[in-house]
C-alpha cells in the first residue's frame, strides 16, 4: 500500500473561477484526494424539493479533470433551516430540557424517525447522480458523529424510541425491575410507559437506566449511519467511509464501522492537548506545539480496528485551530510528522484541513493550507515534502504490533455512569496505559475485546467494566502475558457488582474486597518504585504476589500468564512493570529519549521526535519534529 495525501475543500465558498487553479495547485502540491461536500446541503435543495446539482456537477468535474479523486460527503450533519420548519421536533434536546436551536450543525436528534427519512431520500438522490460518476472515488457519510455532545438527546423522539428499545430488550417490565434494581428507593415500574429518560432527577439516576440509555443512544447513532449505507450501497461501488472524532466514546465505533469500508478520524493534536486530555502543566508545556506524543497513536490504532484494518485520517491540523482554550501554532516540521506518523501505523491516506482558511463564519481563525488571501501557509511546504517523501520511499506494509490493547466503548459508558472518583475516567486509564508501552518502544495494536489474539505476546486488559465468560476464558488461555484491570470484570451487564466478586478470573485465586479512588496529592507506594494514583484495590486470594504496596497489600497478582493489576499505576510504576513482566513475555524494551516514539510496520522501525529539541537515537541526530526511519 502505497499512501495518498488529501485536503478538504468547499467550493461553495468560493468563486467558481478560482475552482481550476486551487485544484491546479492542490496536484502540484502532491495531493489526490479532495473531500467536498459534507456540510452543503442549503446549496444542493435551497428550497424542499429544488435540487440544484448544477454546480456540484461544475466542482467535481473541475476537481477531477485536474487529476484529483473526489471523497463526496452527505451533508447530513447540516440540514437547512427549511427543515427545521418541517420538522420542529427534529431538533436533539439537552440534558436540561432545552431544545437546540438552528444556527450551526449538528443540530438533529438521531432517534427522530422523520429526519431519517429525509436523509435516507436525500442520499439517495446523491447517489443516482453521483454513484457511477468517475471522479466520485469513495463517499462520507455525514461527519463527526457525537461533535458537541450530540448522541445523547432528551427529546420526545428519543423517549418513545427509548421506551419501545426497553419493550424489546426486557419484555416485561418485571424483568426490567428485577435487571435495574428498582426495588432500590421505591423505583418499580408497572408499564413501559411510564419510564422516562435519565435527566432532570433530583439527584443521580438509576445508574442501570443511565447505561440503558446509552446503550440505546449508541445504537441510535448506528441505525441512522445505517439509513444512508443502506440507501447508497445499491447505487455504488466506492467505499463508504465516516470521519470519527478524537476522544469520542459516547457510541459503539465498531458497531458502526460494520457498515463502512474504512474508518477515518480528524486529528488535531494540539487543539486535543489543550481542550480534551488531562495532562500536567509540565507536559502541556514541553509539547505545547506538538500536541501529546500518544494520542494521535492511540487514535491511529483504534480507527485501524474500527475499520478492520482500514483507515484514513480524513482532516489533519495543519496550523492553529480555532475551537480550543488556546490555540498556539504547531512547531514547524509537525504537519510532517503528524502525517508520517499516521502513515506508519497503517493510515492509506491522509487529508488535511482545509485548503484555504475561510475569512467568515465560525471557523475564520482555523488555519488552512492557504491564507485567505491564497498565499502559501505554513504547512504547505511541509505537505509537499511529505508527497516526495512518499512517492521516494514506495509502499507500506504493515505489522502486527507486540501488545494487543483490549478497547470497549461501553466500559467508557459504565464507569461514567459512576467512575467513584472525580478525576476517574476509562479514556485516561487508557491513554495512561498506552503511553507506558510506547515509552517502552512497544507497537500496539488496538481491539474490540471479541478479536483475535493470536500470536501477541502481551495483552492488555484495564477498565474492561463489563467481562462475560467467554471473555474471561480466552484471556485466561491466552499463550502469551495477559495483564487485566484495574476495575476490569467490577460490573454486570446491569452494571451492578457481580458475585462471585470481581475479577473472578479463571485460575486466578484472587478477590477484591474493597476499592478506593485517590484524590490528587494522594497515592497507594509500591515496592521497587513508583506508585498508584487516581485509584486503588484490596485483593485476598491465594494467588502469586508479583508486586506489592509498601502496605504489603498485592499490587499485581499471577498464576501463570494471567495477571491482575490493582490499581492505576504512575508513570515509574508502569515502568517497573513492564520491566518486570517483559523478560518472561519475550518482549525488547528500548529506552528511549523523552519525547521519542517509534513504531514498526514489517520493514523498517520509524521514529517521531515530539520534542522541542533534538534527540540522539541509534546514532542518528534527530531534530525537533523529526522523522526517521530504519531497516529492520
């Protein structure tokens, strides 16, 4: 596989007689992909029913006709404000009761059968005109599902929907009582109809309603993606992708990426490190114009599974952007890196956004490719030198990783629900584990927790909240280093505390007996170093003792490969377990430079400088934002 660059563009907002020399210019650059389309809709059908095709007709041939592969969006995302008069009650509904308003996007509840149809007969438009057409190369189906807290909605639509998901899954509302608890605080219902959604409660919800509406919101977010791929595959043969978000865990990714061809994301490092992860202010500092050295590889990895080993980056920050708290400017040789990077863990193709930063509305201060004034900016250099680079260095052949990563979206839905801590969250347990096996110079693959696992000689296991049997059995048959918890197998299904106790590991003579979360400033030693902060676990068993508390309390309990971790370990108490677990495992650590990352496909190892200085690496010099690669 030989990778592709791209960019995003709107012809819409421009005149129609730059069309030729900005698509001129994106293929002098080294681009073959353009993406367009995706928020248009008032321009396609100004008014319901009169279509105006002509000038999308006019963009892609232009685009196409200059060498470029067009990536249409449905504009789903942006319905005009002709059908919010339609519809009124199509409207997603907060937390606290109030509709949205028109005015911006995303402003649709997905349980609302009636825009459904809409989209469904508007996509099927689309798709008539333009499915054959030889410029069209692959579609997007709406964009950035769950952008502004949008999967959950309040409204009359998402209460009747909810209430007939609830009908089916318990059948009566006895077994509804018996699954939620409901004998808890007088909660029993007698119908269906009498439940309503989780908000507005005097204080916290059932916390097994809470889940259930999760569960049904996320399969709300599949059935309307499902809509359009089921309008379009009759009509096409291209495939069918969607630009998923960073940091975004409200629906189940893979549920839906069952639909697609390939899964994409838009990565904004430094906008994420501002806006979306918790990290100290020293490491905000040090990668301020860089953005978290394992995010984007997380993101990487996770969108390969979501699309079963395809995936793009479908918008790339390419300068400042406008939506975080602060918005600083990449180091120069980032928009390079990001792109490289993304290359190594498998990425077919990456996109920047967008080729010319827009001088109106509400993303006028998120940098483009071009100035608005269509002078070069900073990173369209750095785009053409990775378009050489590419066409010099031939095609990519990936790798498995070293580690398997286990990744579940609900378990995010569960210990949200109640994390019992206050800076508990399943996404940071992962980031925080991740980032200890990239220190240590490890590849990772990330899986749904029903793949494969072949061949891996460490599995991770952390905050799976939620583990059937099955689940249980294969890791505990797993031939190489399985490391499950913290807080993994602590729920049922109805998110309520199992018995026998968690975790309740096949062979594993261990149970916890009580847990604590660990406010900041306060921390659990451990012997040999380090650590565990955030949360904490008292085991009893009879199992080995691999690492203890300076309390003498186990940290992290063995039978054979098996391992149980109690508790989130720092920084140095990661690092101690890695080191203690990788001779039997049979995995190399490397220590490397702070700020270096690598990762392997089957022929050579690359390497990412996120630092702000240069590293020295296998006897090479590599500078701030660097790229380098070697043989292996």
């Amino acid at each position: 596989m030989t990778p592709e660059l791209g960019v995003c563009y709107y012809p819409e907002h421009w005149p129609e007689d730059v069309w030729a020399s900005d698509a001129a210019r994106m293929v002098e650059t080294g681009l073959t992909w353009v993406r367009i389309g995706e928020f248009a809709w008032s321009r396609l059908e100004p008014k319901p029913g009169q279509l105006d095709f002509a000038w999308l007709d006019r963009a892609i041939d232009t685009l196409g006709d200059a060498g470029l592969k067009v990536i249409l969006g449905t504009p789903t995302a942006t319905p005009p404000r002709w059908m919010v008069k339609r519809h009124p009650d199509m409207l997603g509904v907060g937390e606290n009761g109030q509709a949205r308003k028109f005015g911006s996007r995303r402003h649709y509840c997905f349980s609302h059968e009636g825009y459904r149809e809409e989209c469904r007969h508007f996509v099927r438009r689309l798709g008539e005109r333009y499915g054959r057409h030889e410029h069209i190369q692959a579609w997007q189906i709406d964009n950035e599902y769950a952008c502004h807290e949008t999967t959950l909605s309040y409204s009359t639509a998402a209460l009747s929907g909810f209430r007939n998901w609830l009908a089916q899954k318990y059948q009566s509302a006895d077994a509804l009582n018996r699954a939620w608890g409901n004998v808890f605080w007088s909660m029993e219902y007698e119908t269906f109809d009498q439940i309503d959604l989780p908000n507005q409660t005097t204080t916290e919800a059932n916390p097994a309603h809470v889940l259930d509406f999760k569960r049904y919101s996320s399969d709300q977010v599949v059935a309307f993606n499902k809509v359009q791929t089921d309008a379009l595959r009759p009509l096409t043969d291209r495939p069918l992708i969607h630009n998923y978000m960073g940091r975004e865990l409200s629906f189940d990714h893979f549920k839906v990426g069952e639909d697609l061809d390939i899964a994409s994301w838009d990565s904004y490092p430094i906008g994420f490190l501002s806006d979306r992860l918790e990290a100290d202010e020293g490491d905000k500092a040090t990668y301020l114009r860089q953005g978290d050295p394992d995010n984007q590889a997380l993101h990487h990895d996770l969108y390969r599974a979501v699309g079963r080993g395809r995936w793009w980056v479908m918008e790339q920050q390419p300068g400042p952007v406008n939506w975080a708290p602060w918005n600083p400017a990449p180091l120069p040789g980032m928009a390079r890196l990001w792109a490289w990077e993304a290359i190594a863990h498998g990425a077919e193709t990456v996109c920047y956004f967008r080729w010319r930063q827009a001088p109106f509305a509400q993303e006028q201060n998120h940098a483009g490719l071009l100035r608005p004034d269509s002078a070069a900016a900073p990173a369209l250099a750095e785009v053409a030198q990775v378009a050489e680079e590419i066409a010099a260095f031939g095609p990519i052949v990936p790798a498995q990783g070293h580690v398997a990563f286990l990744f579940d979206y609900e378990a995010d839905w569960v210990l949200g629900t109640q994390p019992q801590g206050a800076d508990f969250s399943y996404f940071r347990l992962v980031l925080d584990t991740y980032r200890a096996l990239r220190r240590a110079g490890l590849s990772i693959d990330v899986l749904p927790t029903d793949a494969p696992l072949d061949g891996y000689k460490l599995v991770m296991a952390p905050g799976l909240a939620i583990m059937d049997d099955a689940l249980k059995i294969r890791l505990a048959a797993h031939e190489g280093h399985v490391v499950v918890g913290p807080r993994s197998g602590a729920k049922d299904t109805n998110g309520a505390i199992p018995v026998p106790l968690p975790p309740a590991l096949p062979g594993l003579d261990a149970t916890i007996v009580f847990v604590e979360s660990l406010p900041p400033g306060s921390s659990n030693l451990l012997e040999g170093g380090g650590s565990f902060v955030h949360w904490s676990e008292r085991i009893e068993g009879t199992a080995s003792v691999t690492i203890k508390t300076k309390h003498d309390h186990p940290a992290l309990v063995t039978s054979g490969t098996l391992h149980y971790l109690a508790g989130w370990p720092d920084r140095t108490a990661w690092d101690h377990i890695l080191t203690t677990l990788a001779p039997a495992a049979g995995l190399f650590l490397e220590t490397l430079p702070q700020g270096l990352r690598v990762r392997d496909t089957a022929t050579h190892r690359f390497a990412f400088n996120y630092a702000a200085t240069p590293v020295h690496w296998r006897g090479n010099v590599i500078p701030p934002a660097g790229v380098h690669w070697v043989e292996i």
